[in-house]
C-alpha cells in the first residue's frame, strides 16, 4: 500500500485487509484496509455497501451521504483526520476483487480533514489478500 500524503511519499510497512459478507440471503457488506508506515501512522479505509448492493470491482465514493469512510491516524491516535458520512471526500477504485481467491487491488485518494486541517491523499495504491 503506497500514496503520497500532503506531497510526500508514504508507505506502509504492515498491511491488513478484512472482508465481511454478511450472513443473511441479502447481506450488507464491508471491505476494509489498514497501513501502517515504519512511524505506525495509520492510513485505512472501509468500503461499506447495505443491502442489495453486493462489492465488486468498480468506484466507491467516499464522503457525504456514504456509509463508506477513510482516516489518518498518528500514533496514539493525538490527531486524526477523516473522510466520511459528514466530512471529506474521495473514492476508492476497486480494479480486481475476489472472494473466492480472496485478494483484492485498486486505487485511492482521498481529502481527509479535522477541526483544523486537510490532508491530501493521492495516487494511492493497494494489492492484498484477505482472511
């Protein structure tokens, strides 16, 4: 997982990606990953579809009116700046996802803000597996 953060390059050195399909005959769904860089700032984003509405490859908006969120965490959690339902913005482009293999590749970038700035996500890009 790689992008580059207010201009900088970050990459993450630990990388986690869950899938959750839920268990009824018409599930919500959830797709989420996780970085960590070597300073264990946490860069993750969670792509969450409702009912009727299965993840597959395609583009997932991020932001207002979206279920669907991205954060950056510093260690400890002492600042944090996100992209959800009532802030920010972005999309996550899901370019190959399957849950018989169990991987998963795309793209991403994202505005992500707090009570006091903006941090400018781009060019991200991510190859994982999942449980």
């Amino acid at each position: 997982m790689t992008a580059v953060i207010d201009g900088m390059a970050w990459t993450a050195t630990n990388v986690t990606a869950n899938f959750v399909g839920g268990v009824s005959s018409d599930p919500s769904q959830s797709f989420k990953v996780d970085g960590t860089d070597a300073s264990l700032n946490l860069l993750s984003f969670d792509i969450t579809n409702g009912p009727h509405s299965l993840i597959t490859t395609g583009i997932y908006t991020i932001g207002p009116d979206n279920a669907s969120a991205a954060d950056y965490v510093v260690p400890l959690g002492t600042q944090t700046w996100i992209a959800a339902s009532d802030t920010g913005s972005g999309s996550v482009t899901l370019t190959t996802f399957s849950t018989a293999a169990k991987t998963a590749s795309g793209t991403f970038s994202f505005v992500l803000k707090n009570n006091t700035s903006t941090k400018l996500v781009t060019t991200g890009v991510f190859n994982v597996t999942f449980p």
